[in-house]
C-alpha cells in the first residue's frame, strides 16, 4: 500500500457518534462525523456535517422549550441519539469497516468527551441566544 492509500490512523466509531450525540447535542455527533470524513478526505461531505448538526440543534431549541411537561426530559437525548446512530451507520459503516481491515485504531474516548464538552458549550449558548431573542413567546431573559 502506497502512503497516500493509508487509512487514517484513528476513526470515530458509530458508538462514539451515538454517545457524543446523546451527552453533547446533535452537534457533537455531527461534528465526529465530519472529523471521520475529514480523514477519509471527504471535505464537503465534513462541512455539510456540521452545518447540519447547527442547525439540528438550533432546531431543537424550540422543540425543548414546548416539549409537554409529562415528556420524560431524558426521551428527546434518546431519540436523537439514536436518530444519530442510523444516519452514522448508513453514511460512514462502510468506510469504518474498510478503515478497520485496514488496521486503523477507533479514536480516543478523551477526545469524544471534549467534543461533547464544547458541544455542550455551544448548544448552552444557542439556548441563552433563542431565549434572549424570544423573550415574550417562552418567558426568556430578554426583559433582564
């Protein structure tokens, strides 16, 4: 194999994808999927994946705030996550199973976390933004 065959010496795996999704926001899960494409040199398909997780997060910032009350607040996290798992695996299994015949290593747990520490961050912000922006409509900090 030829140096510019080689795979990439770490991937995130589905499992990673799905668990960065559930703890960190649809926008973490984006964002390792956008890293694998980035290593298999798939740069447009790497930034369609994270404009995607924006703007599914953004999109779930007003679908939390008039979720009913009898809604468990754990369902949502579930339901995207595993959202999260189908789309990773139709999208990148493939290439994560030719990755891993290849002898590329599944990426690092620490980094999945930071990922999810930082989405977390982000998301965090994007719900003080919607809720300074519509203040009147959710009962947000706009009058503060």
């Amino acid at each position: 194999m030829q140096t510019d065959q080689l795979p990439p010496k770490t991937a995130y795996s589905i499992k990673q994808i799905s668990a960065a999704t559930f703890l960190g926001s649809p926008l973490a899960g984006c964002w390792l999927l956008a890293l694998n494409y980035r290593k298999f040199r798939r740069p447009r398909q790497a930034m369609f994946s994270v404009i995607a997780g924006l703007l599914i997060s953004v999109a779930l910032i007003p679908l939390g705030l008039v979720l009913p009350q009898w809604v468990p607040k754990i369902i949502p996290p579930i339901l995207y996550a595993y959202g999260m798992q189908l789309i990773a695996e139709r999208l990148q299994d493939t290439l994560l199973g030719d990755h891993r015949e290849a002898g590329g290593q599944v990426g690092s747990w620490w980094k999945v976390i930071g990922i999810c520490l930082v989405s977390m961050a982000v998301f965090l912000a994007l719900i003080f933004l919607v809720l300074w922006v519509l203040p009147q409509r959710f009962g947000g900090l706009g009058g503060v």
